[in-house]
C-alpha cells in the first residue's frame, strides 16, 4: 500500500465531534473545497503551502506546514474519498515522523442549518502507539475547535453575501 493508498479503517473508536452553524450546508462545504482554507480552521496547521488543481478530488494533496516558528514541518493532507452530493470527504493528514491521521467530514443540512461532524483517529506512525482513548480525548477538544473555526468562516462568508 503506498501513501495515498485508501486504507480500512475502524471508525467505531473514534468519536464523532459535532457542531451546529447557521450557515447553509452549501457555504460549509464551499469552505471545506477551498484546500487554501485549511490553516485558517485546521488547529495546528500554520500555513498551506500550495494545493493542487484537482483538490479535492480524490488523490489531490494539499501541501501544508505545522507548528509555530521556528519550529515547523513541512508535510501534506490527502483527500481519499470525496462524495460531494452526500457533502462527505475522507482526508489523510501527514505529519512525519509522527504519523497519519485519517479523518471524516460530513457535512447535512438540518431544522435551521447545519450539522458538521468530524471522526479522526491515527492510522500509521508513531501516533498509533498511544493508547485510542488517550489520543481521542486530545482529538476531540482539538477537533471541538477545528469545527468552531470552519463554521465561524462559513457563517462569515455567508454575512458578507448577503450585505
């Protein structure tokens, strides 16, 4: 299996974290399309480097660095499965040598707006060694975060077009 290889992957230990926005589910996933978007809501992320034409087309990489100066790596994120009309996409994050990690977004419309739920969990590296419930718990008020900024960038988006 190379890099970009789809792996299986056991969701059933990796706890869904769920936020709500008024924004309309179509704004969010705009926003999730736009890899140039990924420093400003992934928590860690400090830059995008460059993204491919095809992003986010499955196999498209978006190039990204981690970490705060001086002290960052540069690495990238993989999209392995993307299903637009069902507003889901699969990404794998590279942060050598720590690992990968595989997460989940979906994306559904509800009373309202918007239901945006996020699974992630390692899949490769040195991350897998740690303990699932310890690594979830640090995902989870990473990921809580994660989703506060998306939707915080959908719902601006969405002001600006309507003033």
């Amino acid at each position: 299996m190379g890099d970009d290889a789809a792996p299986t992957h056991d969701w059933s230990g990796a706890a869904p974290v769920r936020w709500t926005t008024t924004a309309p589910p179509e704004r969010v996933w705009s926003v999730i399309e736009d890899g140039w978007t990924y420093a400003a809501w992934v928590v860690g992320a400090s830059r995008v480097r460059s993204v491919d034409e095809s992003w986010p087309a499955e196999g498209a990489h978006l190039h990204h660095s981690v970490g705060v100066w001086p002290i960052v790596r540069d690495d990238r994120t993989s999209v392995v499965e993307i299903d637009p009309a069902q507003m889901r996409i699969v990404l794998q994050a590279r942060v050598r040598p720590f690992g990968t990690q595989l997460v989940e977004i979906e994306v559904s419309s509800q009373p309202g707006g918007t239901m945006v739920t996020m699974r992630e969990d390692a899949s490769g590296g040195l991350a897998v060694l740690v303990p699932r419930p310890v690594r979830q718990a640090g995902l989870i008020i990473r990921n809580r975060e994660a989703l506060r900024r998306l939707c915080l960038l959908a719902e601006r988006e969405t002001h600006v077009e309507e003033v």
